[in-house]
C-alpha cells in the first residue's frame, strides 16, 4: 500500500537522502530542482581534458560513517585526498613548512604555540559542552551567542599571530569571517563535527578522502535511481498546505500535490519562498537570520603536480590572500596535476567583484608564492563563484549570527505542519557537512514516513 | 514632456514619498503595494469606540524636519505626546520615579548614575565619529562591528544596573537584544538620529510628537493625491530588467512595466523577490544579513487616562517584561485613555508563541505593576504582532549584524542597473524612522529622475 505522496524541494544531497529514504519506506516522491542539474551546492564540472573538477562540496572524513555507507551503496568509491610531504604555512610573515600529520605543529615562536594550544585547548574543552541538539541549552550559553566568535578569540588569545591563525581556521571552516558568527555557533559547530581540528585536517580529518569521479556521482547516482520523480528546472516559488494536503508551485506554473513536503533549501533560500499560509514568525525570524558564508572556490590545472616533486602535499594555510587555503585536488592518476584554492569570507566578498581574468592573477600569485614559479603556469584556470548562484546565493553553509541559537534555535528542526525542513544547516551531526545533509534528509524523511 | 514611467513597490512612507517626488518632477508613477491598504509599517486602527490607535510607527521629534513640513504639507497637525508628571523606572529591583524632562535621571544608587553617564558619554563620543554615509569608514570601524553591542556595553559598563540600562534603552530603540547587533551599527544609528539620548526621550526627543488622527493620515493622504496609480492588492514577486526598461509582475498575474523601478520593501523582503538578471551577490548577501526587529505593540484602552491624576505621565521603563516600555497614547481629547506597551526582542520572540489572552493578561499586569491596580481593569486590548505580517516580517526596521557594514555597507544604497532600492532602512539621516523613510524615498526620487 502506498502510504503517500512527498513532494521534495531541492535535489541536492540532503533532498535526494530525504527522496531515496522516503520511497525505501514506501511513498511516492516528486523532487523539484530549481536547476538544470541535480547536486546542488555539489557540482562536477571538467577540465578541457575531461578531468572531473569538483566545483562544490567534495570531501569526506573519519566519523562521517553514514557517507562512507552511502559512497559503497551507491557503487563508488573513495581515495585519499593527496597529503604527502609538507604544508606550506604562512603566518605573521613567516613561512614554514609542517609535516602534513594531524596533530603537527607548524614552527612558530614558542610564545605563539603555546597560545595557539591552550585556545585549542579552551576551545575544545568548551565545545564538547554543548549539546548537539540543543546548544541553547549549553553552559554559558547565553553570554557565548551574546559575542561573535572574534571577540572570543580576542579575549582568548593574546598574540597576534595566535589570533591570525584561529581567524584563518575560521574563514577555511565557515568562508566567513570571525566577526561575523556567534561563539555559541562555532563551538556548536566544531563539536558537532567532532572537534575543531578535525575539521582542519586533512590526515585522520574531514579533507581525508575524496570520491573517485567527483563528489557529484553521489547525487547522479541517486537521481539515476529515483529517475523521473527527480523534475529539473523547475524552481518552487510557493507552497500552500491545508488539513488534507500540499501543493508546490513552481516559476513555471507546474503544480504538485502531495500529502507533506520536504523543504531542502539552504535556510535563506527557504525563507524566501511564499508559503499559504506564511509561515509563524518564528520560523521566519531565524531563516532571516541565518546568512550563506562567502566563497569562491578556484583550481589551476597543471601539466603535473609539480609540488609533489618538492616534497610539498599542495596545502598551503596563509594569513594572506586573497587565496588562504588550498589543497592538491589532482584526480587519483596525479595527472593533471591541479591546485585548488578557495577565496573566503571579505576576500570572497572583495574578489566577488573584480574580473575573472584579475581573479585568475591573483590566485595563480598566491600559487606561485607558496608552491613556487610554477604555480603562475597553469594550463587551465576554473572558478566557481558560489555567491553568485541564484540556488545556493552562498557557501560552504548558513552561518548563526549571535544571539539566533538562543532566541531561535528551537524553531530549526520544527516542523510547520505539513511542511518538513532538512539539509546540511539542520543537522545535528556534521552540521554543514554532506555527512550532515545525508543525515538530515534520511531523519526528516523518517519522521514524514511515520507522519504518513 | 513626460520624461518616463517608473514602478515604485511599496505604498509605505518611503514608496509614497518616492511616487510623489517623481510625480512631481513630471514622471509617471505606478505605486504596487501588497497589502490591501497603504502605510507599510505604519498602520491605523480604531478602538471599538472609534478612536485611532496607531498600530505602527507613530512618532516625530525635533530635527525631523522634512516630517513637519510634509504634515504641513499634507494639512494635518501634530500635537505633543503627553509628557506631564513623572516616569516610572524599574532597574535593578529598584522604582524610582523621575521627572519627564530630557535629561532627567533616575534616582540610582551614584555609582550606577556615574556608571550610566560615562557609558553614554563614551557612547555619545564614539558615535559622533561615525560617518553617516559611510559608516565603515569610522576611527576603529573593523573593530567596532566585529562586536556585538552587548559586548561593547560589557566592555564600558561596570555595574549590572548600568549594564541593563543600557540593554533596556537597545530594545526600545532597536526591537533587538543587544546581542543581535553590531556595535558600530548602534553607534551609526545613534548618529543618525542624532543622539541615543534624543532617540529615548520624550521631551525634546524623537517621541515627541504625534498627528492628529493618527500617523496613517500621512500616508493616506498622500496615496490620495496619488489617486489611482496607487494599486492594493499587488504583492511584487519579481522584477526583469534589460537595456530598454523594468517590468514588474505580481501574484496575481498583473505585469506592470516602467523605465526604472524603487524597491522600497524592507531589506529581507526586498532580497525575497525574484530578480532578472539575479542581483550581483554583494546586493543579495547584504539582503541575506539585515533581519528585522521583533516586536509586539499593544494597547489597553481605558475611560480614562488614570494616572494622569496620579501624576504620572504613563511612560515607563522597566528591565523586567514583557512590556519594558510605555506609553500614554490617549488622543488629543484625553478620552478615552490608552496606554500602549511594546514587547520588544526576545521578549517579542517568547510571547509571540502564547495566545492573545495570555499576551494580554501579561501585558495588564505590566501597566497595573507600573501605574497601580487600575491598569489591569482595561476596557479594551488592541494588539499588532510585526512579525506575524507576512509584507513586513518584523519591526521596527533593520538591524546590521556584526561585519556587515564593514564587508557589505557600501552595496545599500547602490541601485543595481534600473532597480533602486529606498526605505527608512537606507537613510543617512534618521535611519529607521519615519523622517529617514520621506527622506530615503525623495533622494532616490531625486536619483531617478536625473536618471531617466
């Protein structure tokens, strides 16, 4: 017996979770994708070789079991993202080099790694306090999402350079600058994707592996199994519901009906979309008020990954931009060889408005300067802009500005009668994540299924 | 010679100030407006007995020039708020009562008043240093807005009643905890409106004075003028835009196309609209970070205005609420006697989830512990939750979150191609009030008109 009919907004990860759980449990899904493609804030894309170039999301690390089940169900398979050698690390104009194990320290002044590891330590100590599905309810709650997360680190950190590289750890974890997020939200954060350098890591951390074919055969396999229920270029504008039902209608006057909907919007996105009747306040209160981070994600593509040769993994950690991180994002032959480089937070905002001629000098500048002459030789530069995507206006993930834990964050999870929301910013394990939004869509679609 | 057609969205203050300029100035205007009625975030209503009760923006003060002569203008009068007698103050456990003249103070224990005094004279320093064209360019901006006003009050405040003076004074001025708000935004802010002490008195401040019949005769008048370009009913959903003109489409169909086009909706409802060609990602991040206040105004409606014989002018501030904040709102007459009461910030937030009942009970119960027993014995409850308004979606205006001044300050008042954006939220002078509204919508007017 069918039980129902779901419709689903949004083919990205947390939407094609949400569809593939939800038909598993018997019902009938309808997923409606704004684009052209499915994937969302994952995208493949190629170099003029047909190299797949990952555009968007892309890697995955220990304790994210539900995407290593996932990557085997689906027929794929995983490799390691490139991490011999040393990293290249650039802080208070000095460059040293640093094994590229987790847990290795660059060669700073002993002043500044002891201030660096005991605002670690603090941070971490901190961050294992607040509950995951409820961080409002942490100690010190109140006054820690009273203060964004760079008052924290001024308060916590008393050197220059100390400061300079939790400043850089936040734009690489959120594309976002510290100013901009609540403290509460970068340890809820950090906690729930285990613990802050987890998340800066590489080795045993979440940059460890990478999909073989690009992250984006995730969804294209997904969708390939959900088949014609997944409908393309069709972006939902509104969607009513009543005692008996939803009804989502799309730009292009198409309408489907079904018994609940899942919203898989990033928030900001979801909150623009009618809804009859509007949603309660509350709810629309915190979408206002959960802002996509800035980034502009670039690669270089090289003959060979000529950094291999010299001993280097590819992975530069600098306090000068505009390009501030980057990883080797070579495909598993090491042929071509191609740099990735990501412009975060005001150098994403900055950049966002210069060309991509000069964005392409800048970057291939910051290349140069960390892997070498070579670095300005690239064959080939690709760039995605992710502010600049009507369906995604930013990335990696929403961020909390302070005080919106505390005084929204009840309304995240909550359902508004028929209408159900999931993706990476709703999850209560790797929260901004794809493990997140894998989560997020199977759990929500669980909770439709015996809503059903 | 007509020199064009332009498509004003929005029939508040700022959108009919901005129609009658450009009318004015020989253009042909088409105001939409979503709501079946003009006036945006300013809205009449009537007590059962007929008496206007003004259920949303309501006041004028000195230096709001342009809202005189405009009340001239349209031949309405103001008359002063009542102000005769003493405010009640509840800080610290404490009651006092102080007299109503600006620059009255409390009686306080003398280290809180010193306190008090040296954080607004610090505040008041500061903020005079903020440029009000460009507030990112102030001594110390990047250090000011990567903070929270809260944590800029615990940084210059030393005792916990002047700490909680100051968060009082924010809500009422802000709809916002100051947990929600960047510090240099509070600083700019003050500037516009001249000065935090001015934004928080009665006498000689910007709660001064009041129009007969109600601030909706302002608005209403001047859609009469406008006649039938005004059009109700007409919710915006989209804008195109190309080489030769705009074109504006409702919800309900309608098509409505012009040279140029104001958008003067509140920024989170202007970033909701579709856009063609989609908005540069400078434009619609900055929409995506200027949520709206949260506040609940209310009014109990009385015979008469009793403590007015107990020599009270019925204005009370309170660090305990719901209702921290009031007013003696009776018409000219004195009859019948109204108080009104705002929930403002998180107190907004909480009762917006209870009933009208449980509002009302809580909100007798604040006057009857502010002005005595009587307050509770209401005739009447009046109440309008702006969060709850689908076309407004919070009040009284936009708050910058920390950093975005900074990052994305300079893209407010950008007009990007033919759209120009307008509203109280865009104002150099007086931002978020009335007078910043007429002031947003003329210049823009201005803007177009030499434009077209």
């Amino acid at each position: 017996m069918n039980p129902g009919h779901v419709v689903v907004v949004g083919a990205g990860l947390a939407g094609l979770a949400a569809a593939s759980r939800l038909r598993k449990g018997g019902a009938e899904v309808t997923v409606l994708e704004a684009r052209s493609r499915v994937g969302g804030r994952i995208e493949g894309g190629r170099s003029s070789d047909g190299t797949p170039v990952e555009l968007g999301g892309q890697w995955i690390g220990p304790t994210q079991d539900r995407m290593y089940a996932l990557v085997e169900e689906l027929g794929l398979e995983t490799f390691p993202t490139y991490n011999e050698g040393k990293h290249v690390v650039l802080l208070g104009n000095r460059t040293t080099r640093m094994a590229s194990a987790r847990g290795a320290v660059p060669r700073l002044n002993p002043f500044v790694l002891v201030d660096i590891f005991q605002g670690l330590t603090r941070f971490t100590r901190l961050a294992k306090r607040v509950p995951l599905d409820q961080p409002w309810s942490a100690p010190g709650a109140e006054s820690l999402d009273a203060q964004t997360f760079e008052t924290w680190i001024r308060r916590n950190l008393r050197t220059q350079t100390g400061r300079m590289y939790f400043r850089v750890a936040c734009e690489a974890v959120f594309a976002a600058e510290a100013s901009d997020l609540s403290a509460l939200h970068a340890l809820f954060y950090a906690h729930a994707g285990t613990d802050f350098e987890g998340l800066l890591s590489t080795d045993r951390g979440a940059q460890q592996d990478r999909v073989v074919g690009g992250s984006i055969r995730l969804c294209e396999v997904m969708a390939e199994r959900l088949g014609p229920a997944v409908r393309l270029g069709e972006p939902v504008r509104r969607i009513d519901q009543d005692g008996s039902g939803v009804r989502a209608t799309t730009r292009t006057g198409q309408v489907v009906e079904g018994d609940r909907v899942v919203v898989t919007l990033p928030p900001t996105l979801a909150g623009r979309l009618e809804y009859g009747p509007q949603l309660p306040s509350w709810r629309d209160q915190l979408t206002q008020r959960l802002p996509a981070g800035s980034v502009i994600k670039l690669f270089a593509v090289y003959d060979e990954p000529f950094w291999r040769s010299d001993g280097l993994t590819g992975q530069a950690a600098s306090d000068t931009g505009p390009v501030k991180i980057t990883f080797d994002n070579s495909p598993p032959s090491g042929r071509p060889g191609i740099l990735l480089g990501f412009m975060e937070g005001s150098d994403a905002r900055r950049w966002a408005r210069s060309t991509e001629t000069e964005r392409r000098d800048a970057a291939l500048g910051c290349f140069a300067r960390y892997f070498g002459p070579k670095g300005r030789r690239a064959e080939e530069y690709i760039e995605r802009d992710w502010m600049g995507e009507e369906f995604s206006r930013g990335c990696y993930g929403a961020h909390f500005t302070p005080g919106v834990w505390t005084a929204y964050g009840p309304a995240l999870r909550q359902p508004i009668g028929r209408i159900h929301f999931a993706g990476a910013e709703h999850a209560t394990i790797w929260n901004g994540y794809m493990e997140g939004a894998v989560r997020s869509g199977e759990e929500v679609a669980d909770d439709v299924l015996s809503a059903l």
